[in-house]
C-alpha cells in the first residue's frame, strides 16, 4: 500500500544507479536473463567517484575504471523517478520483492538517501536493504533515515522501525541466536570448530588460500601497474542457509 506523502519535502536525487539485471527485470533495459533477480540493486549515484579509496574498487577516488562499474557489474544511471516507478510497477507485478541499495561516500548521501527511500516508499511496501558506511544518531541529518523506513542497514547502520532513530546495531551472528544458542543449522560445524584446534584451523585457511591462487579466485586492483592478483576475500567458517529460507 502506497503512503501519503510526508509533512517535511526531502530532496531527491536526480539520478540512481541500478544494477544492470535489476534494470532488465523493472523493465528500464531490453535483455534476457537465466536467472531473473527478484531484489532490485540500486547505487546511489554522483557526479565524479566516491570519497573512499578503497583499492578493489572501481568505485574508489583514485580508480581508472568505468564509474558505471562495481564488482564487474554494471550499474548504469536512470531519472530517479523513472527508477522508482519502475520498481513500484514490478513490485507490484510481483517481480521485485526487495530492494537494496549500496551507498557512496559523499557529503550529500543520507540526504540523496532519504529522499529517495521516502519517495520510493509512497509507492510500495517493498522491504528496503541499504548498506552504508555506519553512521550516528548524534550527527545532524541522520534522523531523517526514520521517514525513509529502510528495514535493515548492513555494516553496523541500521535504522529502527520501531523507535524511529537511527541506531547502531549489533553485529548479525550467523551461528548462534540471540539468546547464545547454536542455530539448528550449525550444530555439527559447531561441534567441529570446539573439537578442532586453533593451528589446525589456520592450518586448513593456508590450503584454501593455495587452492585459491592454484585455480585463479583473485583479483586484480583498479590502478595498480604491479599486476599483483590479490586472493578474493573469503572465511573458512561456512555461510549454512537452512533450505527453508
């Protein structure tokens, strides 16, 4: 259901970026797709390049590469209306059921990103992912994250439904729920990882890095002239997603 529009006006960006499978299937690019994406990725968008320098990304200050680009995907810029009609639409449809939106660093972000979730929000309930560096209740303007509704913020940002502040949050623990129990799902890698010894753990981290660079996971950084392939970041301890979600 659409809500009626706020009482304060937020500024909307006038451009956003959307990931190239999440713009075929809202209907913004002609394409075909294996596999069609029911999140819709969005970035948000600014003239020149983010103010971090962040070496494996396309994104960074100090990169050569495309600025449409980011994990070797990429994200052209639409109209930011075009962008969120086009999403309520296809959540509607039932195409989208979520969307995620990746930030910059630039001054101007939790504004362009209020008012973009405020405005998306009048025209669907579509749950909202925004991950963003982390960010305090005390510095003014972050309260305005409230109107937006965003449900969940990544990297230790989120903001609160319920309380209608932004917040730091908790870091997720995939293992053990919030009481300390172990989840159903990692009960028997929890009672290997108590079994197992601590140089027998990195023990097995040095032969999957090895089995990283014998088969080539790694990635060069945008910029360097060294051609050094840097491993692809990764932690032995499983993600285990229960086939019920």
């Amino acid at each position: 259901m659409a809500k009626s529009p706020s009482s304060e006006t937020q500024h909307l960006p006038e451009q956003i970026r959307v990931s190239v499978g999440s713009a075929i299937v809202v209907g913004l690019l002609e394409g075909k797709l294996d596999a069609e994406p029911t999140t819709a990725y969005l970035m948000t968008h600014k003239a020149g390049r983010c103010a971090a320098n962040c070496g494996f990304c396309p994104q960074a200050r100090g990169s050569q590469s495309k600025a449409e680009l980011l994990s070797r995907v990429s994200w052209p810029a639409f109209s930011t209306p075009r962008v969120i009609g086009s999403i309520a639409n296809a959540a509607r449809a039932g195409k989208i059921r979520r969307v995620c939106i990746q930030t910059l660093n630039y001054s101007e972000v939790f504004r362009d990103l209020c008012g973009f979730i405020q405005e998306l929000k009048l025209g669907t309930d579509v749950p909202i992912s925004v991950s963003c560096r982390s960010i305090s209740r005390e510095k003014p303007g972050n309260q305005g994250l409230r109107q937006g509704g965003p449900s969940l913020a990544t990297q230790h940002a989120m903001c609160s439904e319920t309380s209608g502040q932004a917040v730091r949050s908790p870091p997720f623990d995939e293992m053990r729920a919030p009481d300390g129990s172990i989840r159903d799902q990692y009960q028997a890698f929890a009672g290997w990882l108590d079994r197992t010894s601590p140089e027998r753990i990195a023990q097995k981290r040095d032969e999957a890095e090895r089995a990283f660079h014998r088969v080539g996971i790694t990635f060069a950084v945008y910029g360097e002239t060294s051609g050094t392939e840097r491993l692809i970041p990764f932690d032995i301890v499983p993600r285990i997603i229960p086939a019920a979600e």
